[in-house]
C-alpha cells in the first residue's frame, strides 16, 4: 500500500523573543498508510498541529521533507483531495450552516445544495440549517467543520482535535463518523488527547514529545506487556518503599498501610507476594490490566523526558567546549 | 476567479454586519442630514459651502470606514483560524487577498453609495426636485472619492501584510493624509528652481512614490490650488488608470509577502 503521508527530517524551528532557536518539530519521520486512522499524539506543545500545518502548507518548514498522497506538500492538486478540521475552529459568523457550506463547497467549485444538505443531515444538522454560526454551540460548529471537511469527498482528512469540548454523546457520534471514513476507504490523521477514543479507532499512532518521535507503530504491538496491581494492607513505610528500589519498573504507592504495586505483567509476582507476607501484610487484591495507551503515554513521555535532558545536557556540554 | 468571487462576497457579507463601521456610517450620515442646519449664511453662499462641507463629511467618514475595514481584515482571519480552513482548499493566497481585497472595496462602495443617497435626498429636500440635474453633477465628487478610498483600502491591505493593525492605522491614516494634503507642496518645492537640490530631489522622490490621494479631491480647488482641469472626462480617466495602476502594484506587493508568510 502506498504512503499517505511521509515525512523525512521534517524541521520547523521558531526564534523565542530572547533570541534562541526552538525546534518545535524537529527531525520528524512519520509514515502514515492509505487506508488507515492514525493517531498523532503528544503532550500540549508537543508539535502536533505545528506539523499538521505544515503537511497543509499553511506555514513553511525549516528543513526536511514532507509528502501528502505522494506529492510534495504545497501542491495545490492535493488540496482537492485532502481536508482539514483545524482545532478549535471560527467559521463566518454572519452565516448560515447551510451558507458556510455553500460556501466552502465553491471554493472547490463546487456548486451541489443537495450534497450540502446531505452532510447536515449526516452531522446531524439538517434542523439548524438555517441557524447562523453565532447561534450555533461549541458542538455544533464543531459538527459543521466536519461536514465541511467532506464537501470534496476527501481521500485524506486531517483532524486536529476532533472531538474537544463535546459532549460524550456527540464524542461516540464523531467517532463512528471516523470510524465509517475507514469503511469508506478513506485515511484519516487524528491528534488527540482522547486516549480512550484513540485506543479504540485507531490503527497505527505516533506519540511525539517535544517535536521529536518517542514511539511510533501499530498499535496493539505498542500495547504488548500489560501491568497487573497488587493491593496490600498491615505494612509499613519503610518496606513499601524498598520496592522503590528492589523493582524499579514498578509504581508504587503508600498511604495509611495500604500499599498499590503496580507492575509489569513479564515480572514474576510470587517472591512480591511472598515478601509482603513475610512482612505480615495481607494482600487484599491481584488485578491483572492490559496495558492501556494511557500507561502507554505516561511511560513513552516519562521515560522520553530524562533522555531528552541528558541529550540536551550532552549537547550543550559538547557546544562550550 | 468563482474562488475569488465567494470570498469576496463572504466579506461584504462580514463587513456590512460589523458594528463599528455601521456606527461610523450612522454618524457620517447623521452629519450630512444636519449639515444644512449648520449654517449661517446667504442663500447663495450657503450652496457652495454645503457642498464643500458635506462631501467632506463623505469623504472623512468613507476614509475612516476604508482603513477600519481593511486593517483588522487579514489578522482577524489568522487569529480566529478562518483562514486555515481556506487555505487547506484548493485556494491560493492571492486569490484569497485579491478576493478579501475586492470585498472590502465592495462593501465600502455600498456605504460611499448609500452616503451618496443621504446627501443628493438633502440637497433635494433643501433646494427642491427641480435642480435634479444638478444633484447628479453632485454625485460625481463621490465616485472620485470612490476610486481615491479603493486606494486608500490597497495601501491598508498591503501594510496589513505584515505590520499589526495599530502601526497600519497610523501608516495607512499617515500616508492618506500626507498623499491627500502635502502632495500639491511637494509638487511647488520640486517644480521651484529655487529650492535646495535635496528638498528638490526628496519632494521629487515623495511625490512621485506616495500615491497621489490629492488627485481625487477634485471639488475642492482650495486643497488643489493648482489643478486646472482642462477637459474634465480625460482628467477623471487618467487619475482613474493612475489608481487601478497603483491598487494593482499594491496588491502584488501585498501578495508577495503574504506568499512567503507564515499564518
Ligand atoms: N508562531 C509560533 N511562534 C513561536 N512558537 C510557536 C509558534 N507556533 C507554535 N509555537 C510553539 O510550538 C510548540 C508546539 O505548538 P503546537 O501548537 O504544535 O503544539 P500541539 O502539539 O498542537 O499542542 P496542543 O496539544 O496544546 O494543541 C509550542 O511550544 C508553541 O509555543
Ligand atoms: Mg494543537
């Protein structure tokens, strides 16, 4: 299958008000499918709409490359196959629904009422058609994005943020929508900080953390090892704490007696379970968990984080020489 | 060009809703419905400083609406989005300023006309139906006053480009008022054997790269000492050509930085 989306060494970097230089994506590789719904995640800052701009040609990257449907970005052929629902969006607020889609439908030379209103329909509109915009809640004009997005019936969406600040009724009614875009064979670029959501529509993700790529692939090889948590009571501080360093992979919590090991599930739990009974401790439970993209990002982000330090701390180091 | 023609016709539809340039409409139009109560004079006076003093009204009040209009018109898109959603379609960023651009002189061009209204209905009311002829000579001041503001609305989009909407308020309101008022003075300091070869070559050089706003304020002699307008039409051709020619290299200009800008 052929790549929806590739980028090579993709770099944008912004000067701060004190002169320095930032690489807010820096070096970036991403591969994305045809076909599939990819999840582009990572921390608030972390770059993730930096890039979708720049795979849209809205702002011009330092270095690096960049293709989209196997052209290069900027080529105005592929804008009347892709689309794009920016966060946090502000549509003409004079307008109608019905006349927002009018509207974005001409600047693809599009001149269809019927197709107009099928997608209110399909976003659940039809009835505030002739509502306009600054009548229209947070939900709503999310609602009305999307279905601006498929005027052109596009190939590849780009969706940044697609369901914030909706309710969980419209948030499931987004997501089957995303969900029908892959029966249709589309492919679809999602950043999100809805984990939950994530785990369950997409196929491949990337978790980038300060520009760079902290993890990237299929999503059920990145969720192998799952982590299992055990309750204990009766114990005291001091040997809770030895786990700290006994079993560095594991999380550890302690309060009023109660100790919550959570560790991961390739670790042999018996001598755990043996030592808190030496200790007198009553296990109160053994909960096995499969890992969740949840644990999955804290980890990628927490262990991204130090390596990041030192890597800059070496770098730095290495300049004042 | 339909690409260009929905953005402009989505902007007259934003800029005619807006509330501040409808208060500055409501107050021009006030003016010139009272302006003849303002008055004092003989009968035969009071017409030619009516006309004076209402066209001039027209023609504060159309600048004020081009510059408001037009400074806020591209940060307002990139700050609140709209133009992401714009650019991602198969729209290039001159069309997008080209069609931004002809909104803003659209919707100014609806206000200019219904001021024009407002003023040939006074003339009517105060001097009666039968100088009606007259009263359409009136409106000719105006549609000069039309082509000078289009200008005036080129520089404020080519400024907007790239300076925030404070300093192009100034730049913009700086250069109509220089273009409009200093224009004759220059030409009389560059045109003068007399005067020191800098000045000369400064007045030369202003004159000739600011755009000439005086060109257009051709009702009032008292601004324009030295126009003698021989045959009227060819004058209001040629400064009509002088302003599309210098809209034109404005628009270029405003498009060549606005393609290698980030949004
Ligand atoms: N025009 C700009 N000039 C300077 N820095 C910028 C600019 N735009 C973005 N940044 C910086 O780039 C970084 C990444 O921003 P970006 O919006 O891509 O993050 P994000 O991953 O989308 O975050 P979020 O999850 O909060 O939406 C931030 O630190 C931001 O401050
Ligand atoms: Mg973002």
């Amino acid at each position: 299958m052929a790549a929806a989306i590739e980028t090579i060494n993709l770099t944008k970097t912004y000067k701060t008000r004190g002169g320095a230089r930032v690489d807010v994506v820096d070096n970036l590789d991403l591969h994305v499918e045809e076909g599939e719904i990819f999840g582009f995640l990572g921390p608030n800052g972390a770059g993730k709409t930096t890039t979708i701009k720049m795979l849209l040609g809205i702002i011009y990257p330092t270095s690096g490359e960049g293709f989209v449907l196997g052209k290069e970005i900027g080529d105005m052929d592929v804008h009347r196959l892709i689309s794009y629902l920016p966060e946090k969006p502000y549509y003409y607020e004079h307008m109608t629904g019905m006349e927002i889609l009018r509207f974005y439908a001409s600047l693809f030379g599009i001149k269809d009422d019927e197709k107009c209103q099928r997608l209110l329909e399909k976003v659940n509109l039809a009835s505030d058609a002739t509502k306009t915009i600054s009548q229209y809640s947070k939900g709503m004009q999310q609602r009305i994005g999307l279905a601006q997005s498929l005027l052109n019936d596009p190939k590849l969406l780009f969706l940044d943020e697609p369901t914030g600040g909706l309710d969980p009724i419209a948030h499931i009614e987004i997501r089957d929508l995303i969900l029908q875009f892959r029966e249709e064979g589309k492919t679809c670029f999602i950043s999100s900080h809805e984990l939950s959501d994530v785990e369950r529509i997409c196929d491949r993700v990337a978790i980038i953390n300060k520009g760079r790529i902290a993890a990237q692939g299929p999503l059920d090889e990145l969720l192998k090892g799952g982590r299992i948590e055990i309750t204990a009571n009766g114990l005291e501080e001091p040997f809770a704490h030895s786990f700290r360093d006994t079993l560095p992979s594991a999380i550890v919590s302690f309060s009023h007696g109660r100790l919550i090991l959570d560790v991961p599930d390739e670790i042999d739990i018996n001598p755990i379970l043996d030592a808190i009974r030496d200790k007198n401790g009553q296990v109160a439970s053994v909960i096995p968990r499969r890992k969740r993209l949840e644990d999955l990002f804290v980890e990628t982000i927490s262990e991204d984080d130090p390596k990041r330090a030192r890597e800059d701390a070496a770098r730095k180091k290495e300049e004042s020489k | 060009m339909r690409v260009i023609l929905s953005i402009a016709s989505t902007t007259v539809g934003e800029a005619i809703r807006r509330r501040v340039l409808l208060i500055i409409l409501l107050i021009g139009v006030l003016f010139l419905a009272v302006a003849p109560g303002l008055t004092v004079l003989s009968a035969r006076q009071e017409r030619t400083v009516l006309i004076g003093m209402t066209l001039g009204i027209i023609q504060l009040t159309s600048a004020v609406i081009a510059i408001v209009l037009t400074v806020y018109m591209i940060p307002n898109e990139i700050e609140r989005r709209t133009i992401y959603t714009i650019l991602c379609k198969p729209v290039q960023r001159w069309q997008f300023l080209v069609g931004k651009y002809l909104g803003a002189v659209a919707a100014l061009g609806l206000m200019m006309a219904l001021m024009t209204i407002v003023l040939v209905l006074v003339f009517a009311l105060q001097q009666g139906v039968q100088q009606m002829d007259q009263l359409v000579l009136l409106a000719k001041a105006p549609a000069m006053f039309f082509v000078q503001m289009s200008l005036l609305a080129a520089v404020a989009i080519f400024f907007s480009t790239f300076v925030s909407p404070l300093v192009n308020f100034f730049l913009s309101g700086g250069l109509y008022l220089v273009g409009s008022l200093f224009n004759s003075f220059f030409e009389v300091i560059s045109s003068n054997p007399n005067s020191p070869a800098l000045a000369k070559g400064f007045a030369t050089f202003a004159n000739t790269i600011l755009p000439n706003f005086a060109n257009y304020n051709v009702q009032n002699p008292i601004i324009n000492p030295g126009q003698i307008i021989e045959n009227e039409s060819i004058y209001y051709v040629r400064v009509t050509i002088y302003g599309l020619l210098y809209i034109g290299i404005l628009l270029v200009g405003g498009i060549v930085i606005f393609d290698r800008r980030e949004v």
